[in-house]
C-alpha cells in the first residue's frame, strides 16, 4: 500500500536525523468528475545522505501493483531526493479511497468528498452548468502508530526504536516536515478557503498546525447544450405540425370524398371484379373436395368465445382488471406472439391458470348434431377441415375434449399462420395443407364477415344458423343446423 511505502520512506528520513522533508499532494478534478492525485515528496540532502543508495534503495514496487504511477525518484545536483507518484480516480466517489492511501484511513485526509451536479431546464434560456464542490479536512499532525506497520518487523531506521525516536525529537517535526495541498478544479474556479494562484487553490502547513478544512469550487457552462435542446424542440414542434397537417388533409379529403368513390371501395371493386374474371375462366361445375368449418360458431357456441367466455371468466376472477387489457392479450395469443402461460401470466391468474383454461375450454357447447354428422362425412369420404381464432395449445386440447381428432382431418389455427379471421391467411394454409383448389371446397360459417373474404376467394359459402337465430339477409346459402345441410347436399 501506498501509506507503507512514501510515508515509511519520509518518517525514515525525518527520524534519522535533523532535516527537512516537504510533501505536496495534488488533486486535479476534470471535466468527467474523475481525476488525478499526485503526491511529490523532496527530502533536503542531509536527509538523502542516510539513506542508502539512494534512491535505488527506495522500495516502491509496491505502488506499482496498487495503481500508483512513480514518474520521479532522482536526486538532483543539490543532493535533493524527489519521489513523484500518481493515480487516477475514475469518479468523484472514488476520490476519498485514492486519498486514504497515501496515509491510511482517516490519517491527515479525513472526509473528503467531490460533488458534481447538473443544473439545466429544458425550458429556458440559460446555458447548462455543471458545478462541481471539493469538501475535506487536511489534519498535518499524526502520532506514528497511525502509520500502520510502516515501523513493524525491524523498520525502524538506523535499528533504533520509535519511543527512542520519539524522545529525540519530541517537539521537533514542526520544522522537519511541510505539507502544500493544490487542487485545481475544472472550467471556472468560484469559491475557495485557500490561496488561489493561476486558478489552483493551495494550503500550506506544518508538522503540528491544526487541521484544515479545504473548500472549494467550480462550475462549467455550456451554451452548446442549450443550442441542441432547443433544435430539438423546434424538430419535434415542426414534425407535430407536420403530421397534423396530414392527419388534417387526410380527414378532409375522405369527408369530401362521395361514398363508393374512396380509394378503398375502388380497391374492393377491382378485388371483385378480378375473383369474378378468374371465376369466369374455371370451369363452372365444382367439384366438392372439402367441407371446411369454422371451429367458433359450426363446432362449438359461442360463436364470439373472447367476449362470450373467455372475459367473463376473467372478471369474475380479477373483477377489476381493464377489458380492454384483456381483449388486446387476447389478439396476441391468437395470433401467435404470446403463449398461452404468457396470458396467463399478464391476466394475474398464472398459479390458477390451467384450472381457468380447463374451466374456458369446458364452457364450450357442441353444436346439436356435430357427431352424427361428421360421422356421415367421413362415410361419405368427404374430408372436413377446421380453422379458427385460438393458439394451437387450445385447439389441440379442445379437439380432444370435444373427440374430434379422428373426424376432424385439418385444424388450422390463427397462431400457426399469425393471422386471424378473417383474413385469407387460414385458408390458403388449409389448402396447401389439404392440396385442394378453394373453387372446390364448401365454407361454413356463422358469421358473414368470414363469408365475404371466402366467397372472394372462390369458395361456395354457406352461413350456417342455429333453430334459435335469426335469419340476416344474406346473399350467402343460409343453412339452419347440420340436418338442414344433409337434406340440402342430398348425403
């Protein structure tokens, strides 16, 4: 440690005989809050000539493996020794540690703290400042049992002991030894209790003085933060301004626009009018391959499971957690981009939650006829597909719940595609998955939203009805339940 070796070295000197040693510690603070401390110890030459070999019998290796930088330890032509040392501290936290090592642990530098603080509004037209605050206390005067094992195992110089050493120079060390403390701060010194030479503040003290507080201060302005922010601003205004002119024409033009004439009614037509070409050029008689239902609404009720179930379930459980919350992790987990855990989890119920999964799933009603009629279908060998809304974990389980694997022979899922009905996403994967042209399968669905997309497509569509619903006007084959569409088919 440092405080083993410099201040071993100058007690050394000092007790060896009358002389004079000066020690100066030097703190620089940069911009950063970080810094550097340098300690320069000049020993007169009557001190230089007791110490052997000087000043290759100084042992400072060990500064070097504790981060100290020895730059100097030379004697000059005048018989001075000079030992110049130094270390970085990378924060203003740091600086305290860097400093007990020179001493020991609240020996000569106790409490020093460095302060670095910002002052900047972002409204305004002040400059930022960066203000920095150095707070110690130098105490010059040590007993040498503070020096820690400096003297330990034989130590003492000239094998003499340090009570005899005491005794000699009882009185003494006032003239023999000198301490300078300089701090130089960053940018522009403001108030300082010390000497102020060329923007460095210095104490000087002797061996016995009383301690010293050490205060001093430092700020640095910056216009150029300034600049910037208000740039930013001005970009962030320009870009808002931007945008609501464009949200503004936006709503202007499509107000003023006639209904059917909107970009989007235009797109529609020429959708339509291009199925109805490719329609044109097939041939006009189908040939029914697959019977393709939907899993809401044909299989199972309700047709709507997210606000017909799921929810409710949910409410009753975390009666006040957000709806919409819900209904948004809802769209995620369909289509793929949360797991159902994951659902679980966000809805607080993940210890409960394959007690609510069972209770969701089991909430489902089988539509009144479903076995015989799948029953039929596979005799008739005729292949029956689902799709629907649902990770796949909740399709798998409510195919086996419902015992649909064997006469269901597809089970397209949204969270296998990543896309929910009723985009054309679920069917084009059914018919790569069955290699089946669309112009050849029949649709069932209750909902006409679906149908609309399917017929486009090419499909032969049909809204399939309960006894209980009511019938909508539809352009769709209204089909009312699973007998309805044997007697129609002729199966």
């Amino acid at each position: 440690m440092m405080r083993l070796r410099v201040l071993a070295v100058v007690a050394l000197l000092l007790l060896a005989s009358a002389c004079r040693v000066d020690t100066t510690v030097d703190i620089r603070v940069d911009d950063d809050g970080s810094g550097e401390v340098t300690v320069e110890v000049v020993a007169d030459a009557e001190a230089v000539a007791l110490i052997p070999d000087a000043p290759d019998g100084l042992q400072l290796g060990d500064l070097s493996d504790a981060g100290w930088t020895v730059n100097a330890n030379t004697v000059d032509r005048a018989g001075e020794l000079t030992v110049n040392v130094s270390k970085r501290f990378p924060s203003a936290d740091a600086l305290g540690a860097v400093l007990a090592e020179i001493a020991g642990e609240d020996v000569i530098f106790e409490g020093f703290t460095l302060v670095k603080g910002h002052n900047f509004d972002v409204i305004g037209l002040g400059p930022a400042r960066t203000d920095y605050a150095l707070r110690g206390s130098v105490d010059p005067t040590f007993d040498f049992e503070q020096l820690g094992g400096a003297f330990a195992g034989g130590l003492a110089p000239l094998g003499r002991s340090t009570d005899a050493i005491e005794d000699d120079f009882e009185g003494g060390f006032e003239d023999a030894l000198g301490l300078t403390v300089t701090v130089r701060m960053p940018e522009t010194l403001g108030e300082a209790n010390g000497e102020v030479v060329d923007e460095t503040v210095i104490w000087t003290m002797s061996y016995g003085d009383r301690a010293v507080d050490v205060e001093a201060n430092s700020s640095a302005e910056s216009i150029l933060v300034r600049v910037w922010t208000m740039v930013a601003l001005s970009a962030g205004a320009l870009l808002v301004l931007l945008l609501f002119s464009y949200l503004v024409r936006f709503l202007l033009a499509k107000w003023r626009t006639p209904k059917g004439r909107r970009r989007r009614d235009i797109r529609r037509r020429q959708h339509r009018a291009a199925t109805r070409a490719q329609e044109a050029s097939r041939p006009r008689r189908r040939m029914l391959r697959l019977l393709v239902v939907d899993v809401h609404g044909v299989l199972v009720r309700p047709t709507n499971p997210l606000e017909g179930a799921l929810l409710p379930l949910i409410m009753a459980e975390q009666p006040d957690i957000d709806p919409e919350r819900v209904r948004e992790l809802h769209r995620l987990l369909v289509l793929g981009r949360v797991s159902p855990s994951e659902f679980w989890s966000e809805v607080d119920l993940s210890p409960v939650s394959e007690l609510m999964e069972t209770r969701y799933l089991a909430s489902f009603r089988l539509n009144q006829g479903l076995h015989p009629f799948l029953d039929r279908m596979k005799n008739s060998g005729l292949p029956v597909a689902a799709i629907g809304n649902q990770p796949r974990a909740w399709g798998d389980r409510l195919r086996r719940m419902a015992a649909l694997e064997d006469s269901i022979s597809s089970w397209m899922v949204s969270g296998d595609v990543g896309s929910i009905l009723p985009e054309p996403a679920l069917f084009e994967a059914t018919r790569r998955t069955m290699s089946v042209d669309l112009f050849d399968c029949f649709y069932l669905s209750s909902i006409p939203g679906n149908l609309d997309v399917a017929e486009e497509l090419g499909m032969a569509t049909g809204l399939f009805l309960s006894g209980s619903d009511a019938i909508p006007d539809t352009d769709h084959t209204v089909v009312l339940g699973f007998e309805d569409l044997l007697k129609t088919r002729g199966t």
